[in-house]
C-alpha cells in the first residue's frame, strides 16, 4: 500500500510537470491544404515518420499561443511549451506602483480583461465604460495597482458593441471567428506579472523573448521613474531569475530602448530591432539598417510581408514550377548587412491568407490555407530568418522539426530530481533519422513551386 502511494504521488508529480511537446492535428490538416509540390512531399514524410518532437528554437510562441487561448497568460505560455516553442513572448509593461507585468499595450485592460464589468475598477480606468457610450473605454495597466491587477480575469482579445447597455455585453463577444472563448469564458486567468512568466518558462526549459511596450502615460511616470529605469527594470528580472544572457531575446519597436541594453546591460548581444516602418523607401530602408549597425544591434525585426514579395513573373501561377516569392529589398539589404532577422507572425491571420501580413503577396498570388508552410519555406530557405513569431507554435515547430532547425534536446519540462522519463530517448536523433530519409529536403530548389 505504502509503495502504491509513493508511486502515485511520483507519476502525478511527474504528470504535472513533464509534458513532452506534443503538435496537436494543425500541422497535419495544413499540410492536406497544400497544392501538390516537393515542398508537401517532404512535409508529409516527415507527417508519416517523426513520432517524436523538440523544442525549437526557431518556433517562437507570440503571446504565447493567442491564436486559442487568451493572449499572455500562463496558460497561453504553457500551451505554446508544449507546443515546442523555445522561445516565448511577454509583452512588458508596468502598473501603477511600477510592477511588470505581461500585457501587449499598456492600456487594454478593457478588451483583455473583464475590467469595465468590476464597477470599483472601471471607475479608475483612465476612461471608464459608460452604458451607451458609442466609444470604446481605456483602462491601463497604469491605472491599477498589481493587487487590483491581479483581481482580474484575462479574456480573448476582443470587445462587442461600442453603445452597449451593459459592461458585459461590452466585455464578452466580439471574439474573432476563428479564435475560440474555449480557454478563457467561465474560468478565470490571470494577468500573470513578467517574474512569473519567467517563473512558468524556466521549467518549460523554453527561453524569453520579453518587449518593454512604449508607456502610454507620460514619462517619466509620476515624475521620477523614466524610459531608461523601466528598460533597466525588465533585464534585472532576468538577473534576479539567474537567467543568463543567451537565453534572452530582449524586444524594443522603441530603438533608443535597444541601444540601452546594448550599451548598458550585458543583455544586449541579441537584442532585437521591432521595425514597423512598413511603407518605407528603400532608401529609408538602408539608412535604418545602418543605423542599427552604428549602435552595435545585431537583429532586427520586420512583419514577415516587409522580407517577401511576389515573383516578378506571378502571371504563370498556373504553372506549378513557377518560382512566385522571393525575398524584399530588405531582406537582401539586411542580409548583406550581416543582420539577424526574426520575424512575425504565422498564423495570426484568419482564413483566406489576406491582409496586413500579407499585403505584399495578397492578390498577386493565389494563396490556399497551407502556404502558410509555403510561406514559411521561403522565410527560411531563402531569408535565412532565425526564428518566427506565431500565435499556434505547432505549425512552426512542426516544420523547425521536418528540416531540423535549431531543435533543443531537452528533457520537455522539469523533472523531479534524479527521475529520467521513459519518453526523453533521444526525440532530436529521430528527428534526424527521418530527415535523412528523405533527401528531397536536401534538395528542394530555392525557388519555391506551387
Ligand atoms: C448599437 O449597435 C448595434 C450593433 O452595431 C446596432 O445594430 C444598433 O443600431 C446600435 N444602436 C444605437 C442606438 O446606436
Ligand atoms: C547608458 O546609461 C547612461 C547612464 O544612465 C545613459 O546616460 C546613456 O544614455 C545610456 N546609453 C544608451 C545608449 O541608452
Ligand atoms: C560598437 O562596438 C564597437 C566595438 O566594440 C565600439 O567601439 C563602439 O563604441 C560601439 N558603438 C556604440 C554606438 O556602442
């Protein structure tokens, strides 16, 4: 009896703990989607051999896995964990009493939270809900103490109708179609602080991506507590955590925030240049990028439509030899310019493949539900980019396991001490078992067929 519950209270430790990463059907169904060509050979080799997965450090979880659950919270970062991503997103920023936490704007409490329908809390939002107000409200991260903070239930991003009579008819709905309240309606996630996001990453072994927001508050706030203390506030986390430089991606869009790290902290090697210059001239192009060589940057961060364009000769899409998309102006100029480049972000679109993140190829090519691998196929091979954001990790730690892409042999969540799990034979050598089997992924052209 007693043997019975020592080994009961080991496999639940174990259970609660272990979790290896494991892709769910997506990948699969996406690869179904794709028109026939070397690249979807290949995918479904791989869909046919690999049994076994690790964490990449090419799949990079985009406020976690937001495409299902609600966006930054711990259980959006454990999801995109178990998805194999090795590297997951806290957005930063601070409350009131100038604690971080993880949140993509300084003030969306409103449309991420159920703030507006606590009626103590929205009378402090910076502008409250009002019954029929016709305007959205704004509630920051600012405006709140942690301990208020933490009172609240994260939700799907989203928000219903302006004039609503009621704050919940204000708060819930509006969820995009192809999102799901699955995760979020009738239980309550937190808005986890950046200490504990590193917390729950660290024993995903996954390593951190955090980007300091730009305040949406005066700075410096209250007076005292400027730009440079709140960048300096996000890396002495990491410090306290004990977790090393290579570990850490740090983010800015605000570019004097990234010469700060790189010139103050020991976390800048890899610090990383958001750029959202979409309509820049290539001359504007090449001036920023030289601009972040003079400060010592070595990556640099662009919207994956800025790094392609259409094929100059996507008239003959019939044809399914036709090379139909290549890499921008500005990814060769980054490239020759020896940048790293990370970009963003797969999956976040709905059906269809149309708009913003693909406002360079929509309309010039006939893009089917799975070019979204194609899409990324062209990222790699011939953008040569380091990693890529994605709201659903799976799709691209599926497709960093196919071609063998910076995958991390890792034991897939923290053990109790001395247990070895049955299952940690070695995923990576059957990755590559796999990938040898078939050549094809060797050599597949550069240009990409359809
Ligand atoms: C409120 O919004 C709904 C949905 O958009 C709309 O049908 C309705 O006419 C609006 N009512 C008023 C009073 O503006
Ligand atoms: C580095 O820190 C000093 C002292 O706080 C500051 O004056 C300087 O602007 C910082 N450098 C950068 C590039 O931000
Ligand atoms: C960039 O690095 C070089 C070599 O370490 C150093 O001499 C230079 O001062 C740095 N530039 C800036 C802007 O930090």
């Amino acid at each position: 009896m007693r043997i019975a519950l020592s080994f009961l209270a080991l496999t639940t430790l174990a259970s609660a703990e272990f979790h290896p990463v494991s892709l769910g059907p997506r990948p699969y169904w996406l690869i179904d989607q794709m028109r026939d060509g070397p690249l979807k050979e290949t995918l479904a080799t791989c869909a046919k051999e690999m049994t076994t997965f690790s964490l990449s450090d090419f799949s990079i979880g985009h406020r976690g896995a937001c495409l299902q659950f609600p966006e930054h919270t711990l259980e959006s970062y454990k999801a995109a964990a178990i998805q194999g991503a090795g590297i997951i997103e806290c957005d930063v920023t601070f409350t009131k009493d100038r604690e971080l936490i993880c949140r993509h704007a300084q003030c969306d409490l409103h449309t991420t939270t159920n703030v507006v329908t606590i009626p103590e809390l929205n009378a402090k939002c910076t502008k409250p809900w009002e019954p029929n107000q016709g305007e959205a409200p704004l509630c920051c991260a600012s405006d709140f103490t942690l301990e208020e903070i933490k009172t609240l239930c994260a939700k799907m991003d989203s928000s219903n109708m302006l004039n609503a009579s009621t704050p919940e008819e204000y708060a819930f709905g509006g969820t995009a179609g192809f999102r799901t309240d699955l995760y979020s309606d009738f239980v309550c996630p937190q808005v986890p602080t950046h200490k504990e996001s590193i917390e729950l990453i660290s024993r995903f072994e996954g390593y951190y991506t955090p980007e300091l927001k730009f305040p949406e508050v005066e700075m410096p706030f209250e007076g005292d507590y400027t730009q440079q203390m709140y960048a300096q506030q996000m890396i002495d986390e990491y410090i306290e955590a004990g977790i090393p430089p290579e570990q850490v991606w740090p983010q800015s869009f605000h570019w004097p925030d990234v010469y700060y790290w790189v010139a103050n902290t020991t976390y800048g090697g890899q610090a990383v240049a958001l750029d959202e210059n979409y309509e820049a001239t290539n001359e504007q192009i090449d001036a920023q990028l030289d601009e972040l060589l003079a400060n010592n940057v070595t990556i640099v961060a662009p919207p994956m439509q800025m790094l392609v364009e259409a094929a100059p000769d996507t008239d003959n899409l019939v044809s399914i030899e036709t090379k139909w998309m290549i890499p921008s102006y500005y990814a060769n100029e980054a490239k020759d310019r020896g940048l790293g480049i990370i970009t963003w972000t797969l999956e976040r679109a709905g059906p269809g493949l149309s708009g913003f993140y693909y406002s360079t190829t929509d309309g010039l090519v006939d893009l089917a539900e799975g070019d979204r691998f194609t899409l990324l196929h062209v990222l790699h091979e011939e953008v040569g980019i380091l990693g890529i954001f994605s709201d659903w990790p799976a799709t691209s730690t599926f497709y960093a396991n196919c071609f063998g892409l910076k995958l991390r042999q890792t034991t897939g969540g923290s053990l109790p001490e001395g247990e070895i799990p049955v299952s940690s034979s070695s995923p990576a050598d059957g990755a590559f078992d796999s990938w040898k089997m078939i050549p094809l992924a060797l050599s597949l052209p550069i240009a990409i067929t359809i």
